[in-house]
C-alpha cells in the first residue's frame, strides 16, 4: 500500500509528473521553491491548496535527497529504480 500520501501520479494530469494530491501543482515546483530558499510556510502561503501535512511529507523527501522522479515512484507512479541524490534534479551537481 501507498504510504505516500501527498504525491499523485496520473497521466493526465500535469503530464504523469508527480503533483501533490488533489491539485495540478508540481512536486518539482516545491524543490524549485526550496532550492531558491523559499520556507515552506511561504511556499504554503503561496499556494493555499496544499495542506501543511502533504508539504511536510514532500519536505521530508527532499531532505533525504529524493528527486521529483524517485517521488513519483515512491507514489506508485511509473518511474525508475534510481537511488536517492541520483537523478535530474541532481545531473548538473
């Protein structure tokens, strides 16, 4: 069963990427957010539609160095079997 429960991944929405349930918003825009040093209290304010729970949980990931893909399958969405810190998000480091 999927313990993940913020992370959606369907293929019409948002092109299979993963967005955080129940909305259209990217999991990527969040580590972009993050990367740029955007808290996730602003974040939040930001886009109000996601509770603090799922961006907590998100958050969490990102600490532990997962990419958007690696999320996505975690999910249960189609995706690779790449190891954490691997990835696009990770490519040009």
């Amino acid at each position: 069963m999927n313990q993940f429960t913020a992370i959606t991944v369907h293929p019409e929405i948002q092109d299979g990427a993963p967005v955080f349930s129940g909305t259209r918003i990217r999991i990527e825009t969040f580590c972009d957010f993050l990367r740029i040093g955007v808290s996730v209290n602003e974040f939040l304010r930001e886009f109000p539609s996601i509770t603090r729970d799922q961006a907590l949980e998100v958050y969490d990931l990102v600490k532990r160095k997962y990419t958007p893909d690696q999320m996505a399958e975690l999910a249960g969405g189609p995706g690779s079997n790449l190891q954490a810190g691997e990835g696009r998000m990770f490519a040009a480091a």
